[in-house]
C-alpha cells in the first residue's frame, strides 16, 4: 500500500516488526527529486512510530538511478541549496534516528540513489546492482550526502575515482569498497534484509540506539574523546531493565552461546 500522502511513489508494509519501504516511480527508475524525498520523509516517520526496523527496496528493475535532472536543471542556485540542505535532513533522520535501516539494492544505485543506500545502516546487494556517481559528467556535484557518507565508506580515492572518470562499479566490486557488506543472488536482497532487520529489531531498544547514533559519532572525536564518551555508552545502555534481563538469561545459560559460523 502508498504510504500516507505519497501518491503512489512510495509504498509501505508492515511486516510484524518490520516496515518495507519501496521506491516505486518505475518508469523513471526511481529517480529521486524533491516530491519523493519528501515521501520517504513521510514513510520514516511512519516508520519510527510502528516498527522497529526498516528495509528499504526499490520497485521494477532498480534501486533509484539518482537525481531526477529534469527538475534539477529549473532550480536557482538557493533553491537548490534548500533542496540540498532538505535531503541533508531526510537523509540524516534515517542515518541518526532510532531504528536500524537495512537497504537492499538491485539495478542502478546511482548518484542519489547511492547517497541514500549510503545513509541506511547495512546494505545488501544482489549481483544485478551496479554503483556509480556520474555528477562529473553532468557537470555538477553531489548534493544529498555523498561527499560525506559515501567517501567515508569508499575512500576519498575511490569517490574522486567514480566521479572524475564514471567508473561504474559491481556488485562484488562494491562489497570489497565497503558500498555493500552483503552479496547475494538476483532477487534476493530484500529478504535477506528482512532477515537482517529481523535480527536487529530483537536487539535492545538502547543498544540499537546507541550502535547507529554513538558509533559514527564516535568515529569524528579524537580518540581519547571518543573512548570517553564510549565509556558513558556502555555504562548507560548495561543499566537499562532489558540490559539486565538479557544478561541475567546469558548467565542463567538461558540463551544460546556464539558459536563459530558453519558450526553445529
């Protein structure tokens, strides 16, 4: 179903404790412009009161294949400062808010799309995705993030790359630039980002808050400023009733130990 107030561009289903996300303007391969930002707006919103996290899809044969430059080129210099600083804000409510945000791409994720997948906490890919950041051809810049989210990602040498030259990248490509942290086959992605976000959403209310709001803070601190604030981390999350509910059951051999991956 269309989340409230977006016209049909963007959907959203519940599923238990997880909301999906679909971009779905298909005939212009989901190009994001200022209307649709403000759907995803709509639907994280949406997102925050009811689930507790989120997969993000893109609807048709790709993710988002980035800026709509049809609106782009109308825009005066301060309309698209308004326009850039917007998506700023959109795009770091779902990096900053209070849920984790899993993205699953296949197709294009391109420019803006990139920007986007870019500001989700985990992103998995299937081997149909290809990334790029074509801005250097169009003669413009990026303007929903990217310079930030993506370089720290990639690498100010790799962007400067795909921006400089067009250098379009793979799937596999993009795990090993750190674009992706899963690969999966054609058709995939989305469920196992369910499957991710499920186990998300079984963390601790605090903890997850504290992973995807804490840690890329930490990040830009100094690092004895940043080990500080850690310390005050961990002491607030450990004290909290699930905290302690969650602990007492380890101890209590109430719940399964880690275990090696492919053991028994």
């Amino acid at each position: 179903m269309a989340a409230d107030g977006a016209e049909g561009f963007v959907t959203y289903e519940l599923r238990g404790d997880i909301a999906h996300i679909g971009l779905n303007r298909t005939a212009k391969r989901n190009a994001i412009n200022d209307r649709f930002v403000e759907m995803i707006a709509e639907a994280a919103a949406r997102a925050e009161r009811e689930a507790k996290a989120v997969v993000i899809f893109g609807h048709g044969e790709h993710f988002c294949a980035g800026l709509d430059l049809a609106e782009h080129v109308k825009k005066s210099p301060m309309e698209g400062v308004r326009g850039s600083r917007r998506w700023h804000a959109v795009f770091s409510g779902i990096e900053h808010g209070a849920i984790p945000w899993i993205s699953a791409l296949h197709g294009a994720v391109i420019g803006g799309g990139l920007e986007l997948a870019a500001s989700t906490h985990i992103r998995v890919a299937d081997r149909s995705a290809f990334f790029a950041l074509p801005e250097g051809q169009r003669g413009i810049f990026v303007g929903g993030g990217g310079s930030v989210r993506v370089a720290r990602l990639t690498g100010v040498a790799r962007m400067t790359d795909m921006m400089l030259t067009g250098r379009v990248v793979s799937a596999d490509e993009a795990e090993q630039w750190n674009l992706a942290q899963y690969i999966v086959d054609p058709g995939e992605a989305r469920e196992k980002a369910h499957s991710l976000a499920e186990a998300a959403a079984s963390n601790a209310e605090i903890s997850n808050y504290a992973v995807i709001n804490a840690l890329p803070r930490i990040q830009d601190m100094a690092k004895e400023d940043g080990l500080f604030v850690e310390s005050f981390i961990a002491s607030f999350t450990a004290t909290s009733p699930q905290a302690e509910e969650r602990l007492r059951a380890f101890l209590e051999k109430r719940v399964a130990r880690v275990k090696a991956p492919g053991s028994a």
